[in-house]
C-alpha cells in the first residue's frame, strides 16, 4: 500500500466485500475508476496478488483511481466461491458503489478476466467502459466473453509467451475471431514469475 491506498468494506450480494482504493498524487485528479478482478480463489488469488497490484499501479500512474477487491470467500470478504456466477454479482454491485457514474475501466488476470469479461458483457449499452485490460486471460478453463466491436480499440490483452496454465494458443484462438491483438510478454509464465 502506498499513502494513497484506503482500505474499503463494500456490499456484496453475499455480505462484505474487502477492497482497496489507490489514488493518484493528490495533485493529479483521477480520470476515472479502474475495477480490477482478481485469479482464482480457490488457488490462492486475492487483490494482493503481484500481477493485480502491477496493473493497479500502471493504472494509478495514468491518473486513474484504482480498486481492487478479494472475491467472495477470500481474506475479509463474506461468502464462498460460486464458480463466477456470485463472482460477477459482487463485482457490479461493487462497481455501483465505486464508480455509479463517469469514466470506468476494467482490468483481470486469469480467472479475473473471465468476470470481468461477463462484466463488461452486462454494462455494454448501459455505461462507457473507456479501457479494458486483461493478463493471462483465463480462456482455456472458463468461458471468457467475446468483446462488443466497439470494445476492441479500448482493450489490452497480455499474456505470457510460456504460461503453462492458459497456453497462448488458447488465448490466439479466443482473440483471432475478434481480431484482438494479444501483447506476449517473451519468457513469461501464467504469474510472470
């Protein structure tokens, strides 16, 4: 956590959901909210995990107010895991209280992006989402979204070039019909150890 950093307790549909809210210097007003998802909760992803962190970060340094946030079940938050589906409630009733209006980004790794993804897919026509990112997209174990044309000059997807959990040619497969291009990061693994 950095000065910028305040904890949070948001309502989910299952109870309380623990978040974090990083800022940009005080001096630099946010351009918007960026709601980044987490990876899989059964393996040990929370909000802290270093990949998360990193793209909270990046976003920060583009001016953006970041939140992060454990899914049902992990660390403080209430609830246990419901394969994506309870996941995906809590992350639009979050974003309801952190950014019911303006300028909303989001971001997931692996199992984060498969919710992020259905997230984008319930909020497209309702809200502009101004910048997708998605690292390590969770494509060969849940079914990620198709993006909305309209999505695709907003959107970011990284993934490692040797990730053993989601092959890269999984995440070709998924983006080839979407024309989205995929960012590889040469050498990196899943957690781009």
């Amino acid at each position: 956590m950095n000065a910028q950093t305040r904890k949070l307790q948001l309502e989910g549909a299952a109870g309380a959901i623990e978040a974090v809210r990083d800022e940009p210097a005080p001096d630099q007003p946010a351009r918007g909210v960026v709601v980044i998802a987490h990876p899989h909760p059964l393996f040990g992803g929370t909000m802290d995990n270093k990949v998360v962190q990193t793209l909270a970060r990046a976003f920060v340094q583009c001016g953006w107010s970041a939140v992060r946030f454990n899914f049902r079940g992990v660390g403080a938050s209430a609830g246990v895991y419901d394969e994506g589906r309870g996941e995906l409630e809590d992350l639009l009733m979050l974003i309801e209280q952190v950014a019911p209006t303006g300028p909303l980004a989001l971001g997931g790794f692996s199992f984060g992006s498969f919710v992020a993804s259905r997230a984008l897919q319930a909020l497209w026509g309702r809200r502009t989402i101004e910048k997708i990112v998605f690292v390590g997209t969770a494509v060969a174990r849940f079914d990620v979204a198709e993006l909305p044309l309209q999505a695709h000059e907003r959107t970011l997807v990284i993934h490692g070039e040797q990730d053993d959990t989601v092959a890269l040619t999984a995440v070709f497969d998924w983006a080839r019909p979407q024309s989205l291009p995929v960012t590889v990061i040469p050498g990196g693994s899943h957690f781009f150890h």
